[in-house]
C-alpha cells in the first residue's frame, strides 16, 4: 500500500461515527445505495458548523447518512432533501427520528431534483449538498450556485469518481462530466473552491458575492 493510501484509509477509518450513523450506513448498504465516506461525513460536518449553517438543501437523501452529519455540524439548521424514491425517504425519516432529530428540522421531498431544483428559491441555503444521480452532476451544480446564498458553500460527494477522474485514460460520461466540473470550477472568478481527497473526494465551492 501506498504512502497515499495509508494516509487515505487512515483518514477515513479515523472517524467515530455515531451510532445513529452507523446504523443508517448498514441500512443504505444493505439497500445497494453507495453511501458518503465517513471521512466526506465528517468533513461536511465541521463546514456546516465553522459556517453556522441555519439553512441546508440536500441532492440526494438516500437513507439519512449525508444528512444526519449535516445536522450533526449544524446543530440549529434545517435540512431540505429532495430523493426521487419514497421508500428512501420513508427510510431516512425513520433514521433521522431515531438519531433524536426533531421533525420539524427536516423537510423531505419527493421527487426528480431536475424537476424540483428550478422551482427553489434563490440565495436561500447556507450549504448545498449535492450526492444525486452522477450523470446530472454539472447540472445539480449550477441550480446549486443559484440556490446558495452568497457566501454560502456547494459540496459535491463523489467529485473524483472511484479514482478515476485523476486518470486521462478514463473517458466514460460519468468521471469526464467530473472531470469538467472540477477543471471548469477551479478556474471560475465566481466561486472559491477546493478539492479534497477524502473518501471519493469532496469539491468545496464557496459562492462569492455580497
């Protein structure tokens, strides 16, 4: 193994997850739905509570994990999250119910984040979390800046795509529409952005502006 690697597992095995957590992440792997990195879990947190983050719009709830750190580092926020399966959701309210998560802080929608983005109000989250269908990343991203206030931060699971974004011989649809995202926005003067390595990667966006 690799110095990298070493200190790529060692990052992530670090991690005391929750129990709540940890139970919501058997469950999402047991269903067959990828869920985020503890490591990626962990780091979302410390954003969400360094940003004292009262306002949270999920892409992509699965069962609960991505949200539960979310609310873990933003203690007093409430978290939107748009899945396009009920049973998903049925499953992550129970997880957020079990995690001591009062339901009046959670607000689950159902349906295509295609659909649902466009009829969102603007500059109205502090984060934006974004672990939907990879194919629409470059998509959800741009409702995302839209939706974010300015100042508030875009946070993109999965960013380097099982490793395969790093590699040029890779040119399947999914890591080249991550590749362009992560190239396009490191270049773009409307953000501030960065790139961790953590769990599958995690691009950082924050939004520039008044």
């Amino acid at each position: 193994m690799s110095h990298h690697d070493q200190s790529w597992k060692f990052a992530n095995d670090i991690v005391a997850e929750p129990e709540s957590i940890q139970a919501a992440r058997a469950q999402s792997l047991e269903l067959g739905i990828e869920p985020v990195a503890p490591a990626i879990g962990a780091q979302s947190a410390v954003i969400a509570a360094a940003s004292k983050a009262t306002s949270i719009l999920e892409v992509g709830t699965g069962v609960g994990v991505s949200g539960l750190w979310l609310l873990r580092g933003g203690s007093s926020a409430t978290l939107t999250s748009i899945d396009v399966e009920p049973d998903h959701l049925h499953s992550a309210r129970s997880n957020f119910t079990e995690a001591g998560i009062q339901p009046a802080r959670v607000r689950l929608i159902t349906g295509r984040a295609r659909d649902v983005l466009p009829r969102m109000n603007e500059n109205a989250y502090d984060i934006v979390f974004v672990d939907a269908d990879p194919a629409g990343a470059i998509e959800y991203v741009e409702h995302a800046l839209r939706l974010a206030r300015p100042g508030g931060t875009v946070l993109v699971a999965h960013a380097l795509w099982k490793g395969r974004v790093a590699d040029p011989a890779q040119r399947d649809e999914v890591t080249t529409g991550f590749r362009t995202l992560v190239t396009e926005i490191a270049a773009s003067p409307a953000v501030v952005s960065a790139l961790s390595t953590v769990g599958d990667g995690l691009l950082q966006l924050t939004k520039l502006g008044d």
